[in-house]
C-alpha cells in the first residue's frame, strides 16, 4: 500500500493515527520526566549522589546526549520497541538530572511556569500546524540562534553574568517558540504527504522521532521560561 493506491479515508485515519501517536508519546515522555524528577527531589540519598559527585552527573548528561544521537540516527535501522524503549530511557534520565530545578526554584513558580509553557507551546505548534506558510527557511534561522544559545551559555558559565543569562532566556524563548511551529510543520507534511508507507512498525518509530523533536522543544522552552518567571527558593 501506498500513497497512490489508499483512499482518501484510509489516508485521513492514517494521519489522524500519526498525529495523536505523536502527542501521545510527547505527553508521556513529560510525564515520565516530571515524575522521576519529582521523585528524585524528595530523595536526599538521591540528590547526594547524582549532585554531590560531578562524576555521575556528567555521565547523565553524556547518556542523555547518547541517546539523542543514536535515536534519531539509528531510527530507521532499529525495532519500534527499541526506538520506544530508548524514548522513555531518555525520558527518565532527564527527570533525575532536571530534579534540580526543585533544588533551585519553589514548587509553585515550577508548576505556574509549566502551565505558562504548555499554553505558549500549545499555540505555537496549533500555528505551525494551520499556517499556510513555509516555515522551512525560518527553520534554520532558529537552528543557527539555538547554536547561539548553546555558545552563549557556555560563555556565560565562566562569566556568571546575570543580565547575559536573562538576555540568553528570552532570546531562548523566541528560538523555542519558532522551532515548536516549525517542527510542528514539518510532522504535519510528513504525515500528510506520506501517509501510505506508514505502517505499524514505521508508524511507531516516526511518532517516537516526532515526539521526541516535539518533547526537546517544550522542555526546553519551559527551562527558558523558568529562568523568567521562576521563584527562587532562597
């Protein structure tokens, strides 16, 4: 079967299939982060261990990055259930090296700011998904200021400026909300345009990627948001 010989119903309950397979997973890689981080912060054993030794916090960190880059270069060559299982993997990792927001920040600015993140995500990735623009060239626009964050911050780790990191976080939120519309965009085209070849393995594995993509941007845009509207705990 392909997208030349389905029906236009079978196309249409193929994409709807994509498309709630991909916020499904999205939803449960958050909510499997949230709770491990959650969990992790009422642990003093646990925080001891992960933030009093740098040792076993960069080796999460070098994981979490592992997992990325093999997950989206290896999608097309490994299992569903590999590509799933390797989604939660990274999923709980995250929680237990993002449990130090709840060391930092109080819980109530935590939750606020999550539900200010869920509704600015929300509204751009429904953008991405209606506009009938093309949003392809804007999407390496954001790409390159993502390298600038990512350059910016480690410059900032040894200049420990406040301002700079302020500046960093509002840029962060432009470049995050640009990327949910534009990776939106681009699950919406590829469901939309090849809706045929997708079967239950390969629909699987396109939706862990999409989720995946989708899960890095909200993350991300909440951790900007955060650094705005977060309360410190001191």
């Amino acid at each position: 079967m392909n997208q030349y010989n389905i029906s236009s119903d079978a196309k249409v309950t193929l994409v709807n299939s994509y498309v709630r397979s991909v916020y499904n997973w999205m939803a449960i890689g958050l909510s499997v982060t949230g709770f491990i981080a959650f969990y992790v912060s009422t642990s003093q054993s646990m925080i001891n261990m992960i933030f009093g030794n740098s040792a076993i916090l960069i080796m999460l960190i070098i994981a979490e990055l592992g997992l990325v880059f093999y997950l989206s270069g290896m999608i097309n060559k490994i299992q569903a259930s590999t590509a799933t299982n390797l989604f939660l993997l990274y999923s709980a990792l995250n929680g237990i090296t993002l449990s130090s927001i709840f060391l930092v920040y109080t819980r109530t600015s935590i939750f606020n700011t999550f539900f200010i993140c869920a509704a600015t995500f929300g509204a751009f990735s429904l953008y991405g998904w209606t506009t009938k623009k093309d949003l392809t060239s804007l999407g390496g626009f954001f790409m390159m200021g993502l390298f600038g964050i990512i350059i910016a911050s480690v410059v900032n780790m040894f200049m420990r400026s406040s301002q700079l990191n302020m500046m960093i976080s509002y840029i962060g939120v432009f470049v995050f909300v640009g990327l949910t519309a534009y990776d939106t965009q681009k699950i919406k085209d590829m469901a939309v345009t090849q809706p045929g070849n997708l079967d239950a393995a390969v629909l699987r594995k396109a939706s862990i990627i999409g989720a995946l993509t989708l899960y890095l941007d909200f993350i991300n845009l909440f951790l900007m948001l955060l650094r705005i509207f977060g309360n410190s705990r001191e």
